[in-house]
C-alpha cells in the first residue's frame, strides 16, 4: 500500500519479510524512475531453554528473541552442524524445535 503525503513524500507499507534484500522501484508516471535497496532485521536470539540436553535429544528447545517474522517461512535452526526436528514458528519472537542424538558441549545454536 503506497499513500501520497506531500510532493515530496511517499509512505509504502512493505510486505513482511526476513533478511534478505529486496528491491524497491519507484516510477513516476513514465517520467522518473528510482531504484533502491531495502532489507529486514536478521533474527536475533536472545535465550535458548533448556540450554542443554540429554544425549538421546528428543528434547523441546525454546528460542526466544526478535525478528523471527510474521509467519512460517523457510528456517533451519541447528545445534552445531544438526538441524533440529520439528521446527515450528511461534510468533515474532518464539520458535520451538526438538533436539537430536547429539553430544558434545557449547554448540552454537
């Protein structure tokens, strides 16, 4: 959605959107033309509960923070090199997982 505020203004609402950067074009009748670049915040994890498992995984992995988005979207969380069974988006600022057979310590997530 694009509202005129002045003539020298416009306002765009952006779709919502993760990471990447996206393109905005602005024309002006075929007179003027404008390209720029936009992107989003990246996700920022600010806690991990619990903060360690049992070997066997099978355990539920909370992350808490921001910018995680609006919806589902394609993700990969990972303890280390792993990827985590049954990710599932929560909100803007949760997203669930359950851990695999691993071991090892201080893996980054």
């Amino acid at each position: 959605r694009t509202m005129w505020v002045a003539e020298s203004g416009l306002v765009c609402k952006t779709a919502y959107g993760v990471k990447a950067l996206h393109t905005i074009i602005l024309t002006l009748e075929t007179h003027y033309s404008l390209t720029q670049g936009m992107s989003y915040n990246i996700p920022k994890v600010d806690k991990i509960l619990p903060n360690h498992g049992p070997t066997p995984g099978n355990t539920t992995v909370t992350l808490s923070g921001s910018g995680f988005g609006v919806t589902t979207y394609a993700s990969d969380i990972k303890i280390g090199s792993t990827s985590l069974w049954e990710q599932k988006w929560v909100s803007d600022s949760s997203m669930l997982a359950m851990s695999r057979v691993g071991c090892g310590f201080a893996l980054d997530v």
